[in-house]
C-alpha cells in the first residue's frame, strides 16, 4: 500500500553485515561475480498522516489499522483506501474512571476488543466490543469482575458478524471462552452466545496472562493452545468438542484439571510482561514461535503432528540472547518484538533492532528520532505479514526485502548443507560456495570418495583437486571425481581424452598390481574389473576411444593385459586389428570364426583374400552361410588373386553357384567370371549352366559374345552352336552343328520363328545330307520331319544319274496335296457366289418395302403431329422430327462426328442456292450430299433402338441434378 506514503523518513539507519566468522572457503571459481545483495534488508516508511494527540495503543489486521489515542478517540483507517478515516470518542461509552490497557483486533479485522482497568478502587474493569461497520462501543456484561488482558482469536472465523469462539486471559490468570456477535436485539451491550471460566493458571494467585494463541492440527478435532505469564509458558493439547464446525476449547483443559503442572516452560523474569508471537507459513499454519522475556527471546519450530512427545509441540526450541547495548544501560529488555521468518524485530524505547534467528547476529539496528516520540509499540498484521511501529507522533511501516538472502551462509557455516542448498535461490556462486566447503570438511574427515563426488560439483581447479587426492594417494577417489568430472562434460573433447586416458591407466595399473601379486582370483580384483568395464561402455568413453583408441591399444600394451585389449577392440568394434594380428599368427582358424561371429561384410571383403589363399574349403563354406549378407562382386577380387589349382577353382565355383541357385544373383560379372571357370575348368557344367540360362538373349545375365569368343577360342562347338544361336546367327549356328551332328543341326533349324528361315535352314541340311551322303532315304526323312520343304526343293541337290523311280511314292503324295488344296478353293469360291446372290435378293426386298404414315402419328419425343415437319421414319416403326432427333443426337455425338455435324449445318444454313444448287462429282446437287451426310450422322441409327441406349442402360432415369426438382414435384 505505498499509495499512502508520500515521504521517507529521513532518519539514520545502519544496516550490519557482521562477516561470519568462519574458515575461509576455497575460491568457487566464479570471477567478478557480486555475491551480496546490497539492498537494505529493513527499511521504514511514514505514514502520511499525524494524529490529533499521542497515540497509545495500535492494532492492524487485514490491512485494517486502529490506532487509540490519549484524547480517547479512536483512529480507524482502511488502508486499502488511505484517504477514508474515521475518529470515534471512545471515552463517552466507558466509566469516567477507566483507564485504556490494551486493544485487540481479530485477523478478518472486523471485531475490536477494548480493555479498560479501573483508576482507582471504586471502578472496575471493563471490556468494550466494537465492530467495523458500527461506530458504537457495547460492553461485555459478564466481563465487569475480569480485567482481561490477552484475547486469543479464531483464525480459523470467515464471519464477519460473530468472532467465533474466542479465549480471553486476565490478570488473575484466567481463561475465559466466549463468542461475541454483532447482530443483536440489545442496543446498549454486545451479545455473548455463552461466557465461561474453564481454567486458572493463577490458581489463586494474581499471574497475569501475557499471550494466548489456539490454532487446529490439519482441520482435525485436535487443537493446541500456547498460553503465557510474565515468566512462564504454558502448552494444552486436547480434543475439542465440534458443533457447526464451532470447537468447544473446554474440553481440551479437563485433563489438566485433575493432573499436577507439567507441560509449561518457565524462565524466571522480573518483568511484569512477556510476548508470545507465532510465524505461519504460506498455508498459514503455525511453523515457529518465539516468546519475549526478560532474558531472551525464546524461540522453537512447531510441530502439531509430531507423536514423539505428547507434552510439547516445539522442536530445537533456543534462547536468543538480547544484542548489547552500546551506548545505553537502559532498556536492555524490549519492550515488544515481531517474529519474521528468519529474524525478529526487537523494539526499544528509541529504537528497533532486527537479530538473526539463525546465528544470533545483529543485522540492524535503527534509532528513531526524538520528534516523533517514544516508540509505543511494534505490530505485524497477521495476515498481509505487514510490520508496522508506533511512537507517540507517528506510525512507520517496514518494508523487508529479502531476509532470505544470508540464510544460505549461515546454514553452511553451521554445516547444515542441504538446507545451505535450499536457500541459495539457485545461485550457482553460492551453491559452489557451499559445495566446496562441503567436499572440503567431508575431505578433512577422510571421507575422500563422498568429497571427491561433491568437488566434481563445484568449479575448484581440475589440477588443485587432483593433487589434494595425490597427495593422500587415495586413488580410488581421485577415479570418483575424474569419473565425475567425465559424466558433466559435453564439448571440451582435449579434456575428455585426458580424462579418459588417466583414468584408464589407473585401472590398468591397479589391475597390474594385483596380478602382480598373485590376486588376480581376489573380490577386489573382480570388483575393480568390473568397474573398469562399466567405464569402458560408457557413451562418453566410447565415443572419446574412436579418436584416441591407438593410445589405449598401447597403454594396455605396456601393462601387457590382453584381456583387456580384446575386449575393448569388442567394446569399440574394432575388429580389424584382432582379425590382422590372427592372421599374422597363423590363426587362420580364429580370424574365420571371428569373422562368421561378427558379420561384418567390410571385415570378409577385406581378409577374404588371405583366408581364402590359405584356406580355401573353410573360406568358401563361411562364405556361403553369410548368404545374401555379402556382395559376390566385392568378393571377386579374392577369388581373382588365388591359385589356379583344382582345389581353390572347386570352392570358389562351388560358392558362386549357390549364390546363383539360391539367391538368383544376376551381376553380370559374377556371371561372366563363373562362365569362364566353366569354359576352363568343366565343360559338362558348361552346357548345363547355358541351357539353364535359356534362349531369350534379352534373359541370359552373362556376355553372349563374350562367352562366344572363350568357346571358340577353347573350340567348343557345341557351345558355340547354342550361343550363336542365341545372337541369332542361324546359318552359322546351322553349318557349326552339322561339323558336330545332324541331330544338333536340326534342333538348330528349328528354333527360328520365321518360316522362310526354317525353310532356308532345313534345305541347306538337306543339300549337306544328299551332296556329301547320296542318301535318298534320308533325303526322304527330312520331307518328313519338316512339311515345309517339298520333293520339288530337294530335286535339284540330286545327281543326275539318280532315276525317278526312287522318288515316285513322295512325288505321288505332293500331287494328292496338290489336288486336295484346288478342290478347297473350289469350295470357298462357290460359297462366296451363293453369299452374294444372297446380299442382291434383300438389296432388291429393301427397295420395294414401303411403311404407312398415319396423320394421327406423332413425333415419339415431343408428342407432337409427326407430319407438321421433316421427319424420321426408322424400320423399326420409331419415328421422329428432324430436328427433335437432331437435338437428341448431339449430347451423345463423339467430339469429331459432332464439330462434322456442325460444319455440315452452317454450310446448309450460309451458302447460297446457287451454290447449293450446283452438281457435284458425283451427279447431285450439293444440297443433297451436305443432307445425305447429315442423315448418315443423325440417323446411322435409332435412338431407341441403337447400340446408344444399350450403352447407356445403367443411367438413371433421373439425373443427380434433376433429382431434388422431381422428389418436390412428386410431393
């Protein structure tokens, strides 16, 4: 609400930041970095406003301040609305005789308690109700015998016409509950739903009650009560009865009734006064305490739910001693106090002092000037948490700003880390402050791997903590941080490596050690194995060992641990080394079965050369069981470069051909290259592997020509016949078979498609049979075996010795054929004679037929008379105007025939008579012929009965777009 401040105080304040008196701390690694807030951590503000005389008493609650002054009005102030006030002469509603002791103003600050003592013996104490909305003081009848001096509220009341039931504590040590409401038929006194006495601290004796507060447990029927005297303070925990949600607190004292005192807490005091203040946390439970005495402040954490000790309800409870006066003996005791979070409030007469909960220190101090007064008192509005302080000329307000800020030094100099940790609001100066005086003390303590883990945290110099481990040599934990140090590294690859590399040869030399000493079988030596193999897996690690794995190779080297070399090569997939160094051994063996475990095409490609030289049957057979995982083509270097013995040409062929057989490979190479171990080495799978290939030359995956030349120049013919046969080099093929046999010569002739050239084939096997053999039987079963070659093509190839009676029987047989082939034609003739007699008798019928048109026919698409214009008469009695069917033609026209039909009606409508008129090529007018065409397009054939409605005998009668217009007309 600064809105109501139009002014600073221009008073001296001294702000104290007492240096903590503590061991210095190693340097967190941030540089020029401020790590104190230099705001003031207290500071007061002036109302602006000054009262019509000296104020004595104040109360603020929800932003509702109430000030009584010693001219008996009282000042009422809405702070949310600073310019509305209101006085009340409170001094005509009470006994001329009263004196004002105190005032109480609940949380909701909506109901006003005032207290009255007697000034003489005559008087008696009197108890004044005041709510906001009224501006009329009614006494509390019952209250006349009680002087009371404490009002514990309900903080619980949401009403604003009734307080909810309420404690009241008088000077004679007793404890009242009531409930006071505003709404009442009295008009002179204020309404008590009920007035009763339900406890005596005093027990006879005059012990001024000082404080009361009553809070509930976690909305429970459990209540807890805090009463306090001048010397002691006093703890009731019960249950309470619950009516309407209202607790009735008697019960909660009936057990204390009967039982000896036991659960209170006594400092002895001079004083005739004490304090009692509670701090609620953001859900406005109670969280601390703290009670004003003469010797200190005493001041504990609350905890309702703890079960460990059903006599009290505070923890880690300390007496806070008062802050030496300097230049004054007086006043060493305040005269009031507000509890903060982390501090309390102390107020003198001419000043207030603010004092560490934590450490005790003083951390302000402000004196107040003499033209405002004495200080009266310091309040803090229990909800809003506002501070406000009263002299007897002014009321100031105090603005905190972050007491927060220390708690997280003190917390570490007390070496309470995890709560250090928590109040650095993130920080990461201070959270390295803290991190680095943690590892130091758990370093000073020997816990060296829990320190090592905290100073990976911090960002201490990497080559002082290193050292600091060295120098104890406690290697173990000199791993943990550079572990550590490794896992928060992202980019920095330099100091990766180095870590990488340190902590290897650490490992490698722990294990070398214990080897050495013949613990090699020992848990430790497990154990640290077993470390250094999780390290090894790490991604960090694994990354880091693909740019620096030839140094680990020979760091591990030196130690002479092989194990350990070979599983990194697993570890980083570096198989090429332990496959080249088999290798080198001899260990042929090893290298195959590493290979066949890995799978790694790139690692075959690269070793298959020296396996399969040295070991040709393994290779293969490993080859084979890798199937389709490996490239056959990358492999044929490997086979090029072996030996040409029977032993290595047997394997290889056997692996290129169950590539082929089982994964129909169809590289042309590995076809080529298969085909020539063939030509070389096994002429029989020569024949097979072509037939298999087939005779489309567009199928075959080797070389024709290619395989063409190795054939001829090894001389296989037949060979060469199927292969020329493939180019399609008939008489070649033809001529090279009949140098092998006559069966392969004629299987030759009869592959071509074309007659003519099996024709051609089989006459020149025809002429080699009669020109080399004479053979006429033969000669005779070729006429057989090819019916395209005749005795009339043969005859030539004779002799002329040779007599006609040897081919009397096949020339008899080409005459019958001959006959039979005339008589057919004969045949077909007079069939074609009886068709076109047939064709002139319906020509001749169609000319004499003629229909009879009615004048009552009409047009079968418009309805109208058929005769009022040119029309359409169609054999199958359908009948239309010319025009309707012209209009019912053309949507279903093609595009071309319809621009036709078009072009042929504008030349109709455009040229003249004369034009029209003039006789074509063809004997007609062209009038005629432009018509003629347009009938051939319109009328080819009926709508109706044509092949156009067979087309379209799937519409719908209704078109989509018609649909909506007949359903409405249909309705």
């Amino acid at each position: 609400m600064t809105s109501i401040f139009d002014q600073y105080e221009q008073a001296s304040q001294v702000s104290l930041r007492p240096v903590p008196v503590s061991e210095q701390m190693t340097s967190s690694g941030y540089i020029n970095m401020q790590l104190e807030d230099n705001t003031p951590m207290f500071s007061k503000q002036k109302m602006n406003f000054n009262p019509s005389d000296l104020i004595t008493h104040v109360a603020v609650s929800s932003d509702y301040l109430v000030l009584a002054m010693a001219n008996g009005k009282l000042f009422r102030l809405d702070l949310k609305m600073p310019d509305q006030h209101e006085e009340i002469h409170y001094a005509k509603f009470v006994q001329p005789n009263s004196k004002l002791t105190a005032i109480f103003l609940d949380p909701l600050g909506y109901h006003l308690l005032m207290t009255f003592a007697a000034r003489n013996k005559e008087g008696s104490p009197e108890l004044v109700y005041l709510h906001r909305k009224s501006s009329k003081l009614k006494p509390v009848t019952k209250s006349k015998n009680y002087e009371v001096t404490e009002v514990g509220w309900n903080y619980e009341n949401q009403s604003l016409s009734t307080t909810g039931p309420i404690l009241l504590g008088t000077s004679q040590g007793h404890i009242l509950e009531t409930e006071l409401e505003t709404e009442s038929d009295k008009m002179f006194t204020a309404s008590q739903q009920y007035w009763r006495q339900i406890f005596d601290i005093g027990k006879g004796a005059n012990t001024p009650i000082t404080g009361i507060q009553f809070h509930r447990v976690n909305k429970s029927s459990k209540f807890f009560i805090f009463v306090t005297t001048p010397t002691r303070l006093y703890q009731f925990i019960g249950h309470a009865m619950m009516a309407d949600d209202k607790p009735s607190l008697q019960s909660i004292f009936h057990p204390y009734l009967t039982t000896p005192e036991t659960g209170f807490q006594e400092i002895p005091s001079t004083l005739k006064y004490s304090k009692l203040q509670f701090y609620f946390d953001k859900t406005n439970s109670p969280k601390t305490f703290a009670w004003l005495t003469e010797p200190g402040i005493f001041y504990g954490q609350l905890d309702p739910t703890s079960q460990q000790n059903s006599n009290s309800l505070f923890t880690q409870s300390e007496l806070i001693n008062y802050p030496a006066e300097k230049d004054s003996v007086e006043d060493s005791t305040p005269l009031s106090f507000v509890l903060t979070e982390f501090h309390v409030l102390l107020m003198f007469s001419d000043r207030v002092k603010a004092v560490s909960l934590l450490n005790q220190e003083l951390v302000y101090e402000e004196k107040y000037s003499e033209v405002h007064g004495k200080l009266k008192n310091i309040v803090q509005d229990p909800l809003r948490r506002t501070i406000w302080a009263v002299t007897d000329k002014a009321v100031f307000r105090y603005k905190v700003k972050r007491e927060e800020r220390n708690v997280w030094r003190i917390y570490s100099d007390k070496e309470q880390f995890d709560l250090a940790k928590l109040y650095c609001q993130n920080n990461p100066a201070f959270i390295d402050i803290i991190n680095v005086k943690q590892a130091e003390l758990l370093f000073s303590k020997g816990n060296y791997d829990m320190s090592a883990e905290i100073y990976a945290e911090t960002q201490s110099s990497f080559e002082t903590v290193c050292l600091k481990f060295l120098e104890v040599d406690k290697v173990n934990a000199l791993k943990v941080y550079l572990g550590k140090r490794l896992d928060a590294l992202e980019d920095d690859k330099t100091l990766i490596s180095m870590i990488v590399i340190w902590m290897t040869e650490l490992y490698l030399s722990q294990l070398g050690s214990l080897r050495r000493k013949g613990k090699s079988d020992s848990l430790e030596y497990y154990q640290i194995q077993s470390d250094f193999e999780i390290f090894l897996l790490q991604p960090t690690v694994a990354k880091c060992m693909q740019h620096i794995k030839s140094v680990i190779y020979d760091l591990m080297s030196s130690h002479g641990d092989k194990d350990n070399l070979i599983k990194l090569t697993v570890i980083n997939e570096d198989y090429e080394n332990v496959i080249a160094q088999n290798i080198y051994k001899k260990s042929y063996i090893e290298a195959l079965k590493m290979l066949q475990a890995k799978k790694k095409p790139e690692l075959f490609y690269q070793f298959a050369p020296s396996l399969m030289e040295k070991m040709p049957s393994q290779t293969a057979t490993a080859l084979i069981a890798q199937g389709t995982l490996l490239n056959p083509t990358k492999l044929l270097p490997a086979f090029l470069s072996c030996e040409n013995d029977e032993a290595h040409i047997s394997e290889i062929i056997r692996y290129l051909e169950f590539m082929l057989q089982h994964f129909n490979v169809k590289d042309r190479a590995i076809h080529n290259y298969l085909l020539t171990l063939y030509v070389e080495y096994d002429q029989s799978a020569l024949m097979k592997y072509l037939d298999r290939q087939g005779q489309e030359i567009v199928l075959v995956n080797y070389d024709v020509h290619y395989a063409l030349r190795l054939c001829r120049e090894k001389g296989l013919s037949e060979a060469c016949v199927k292969l020329s046969a493939l180019l399609g080099l008939w008489e070649s093929a033809a001529e090279l078979a009949l140098e092998v046999n006559l069966t392969l010569a004629k299987s030759v002739a009869n592959m071509p498609d074309d007659e003519s050239l099996r024709r051609r084939l089989w006459l020149g096997i025809a002429e080699h049979v009669i020109t080399k053999n004479q053979d006429i039987k033969e000669a005779m079963s070729l006429l057989e075996e090819c019916p395209l070659i005749k005795i009339e093509d043969i005859l030539p190839f004779f002799s002329d010795v040779v007599t006609i009676d040897h081919f009397r029987e096949p020339i008899c047989q080409s005459l019958e054929e001959y006959n039979k082939q005339i008589e057919e034609i004969k045949a077909e003739m007079e069939e074609a004679t009886s068709s076109a007699e047939c064709v002139r008798n319906e020509i001749q019928s169609f000319r004499n037929r003629s229909v009879l048109v009615s004048v009552s026919d009409a047009c079968c698409l418009c309805d109208i008379a058929l005769l009022l214009r040119p029309f359409y008469l169609f054999p199958c009695a359908h009948r239309f105007h010319s025009d309707c069917l012209l209009a019912e033609m053309q949507p279903i026209l093609a595009p071309a025939r319809r621009n036709k039909l078009k072009d042929l009606q504008r030349q109709l409508n455009l040229l003249s008579s004369i034009e029209l008129n003039t006789v074509t090529s063809s004997g007609l007018p062209l009038r005629e012929v432009l018509k003629n065409e347009v009938d051939d397009i319109v009328a080819s054939e009926c709508v109706f009965c044509g092949e156009h409605m067979i087309a379209c005998i799937d519409k719908p009668f209704i078109a989509d777009e018609d649909w909506d217009r007949v359903m409405k007309e249909w309705e």
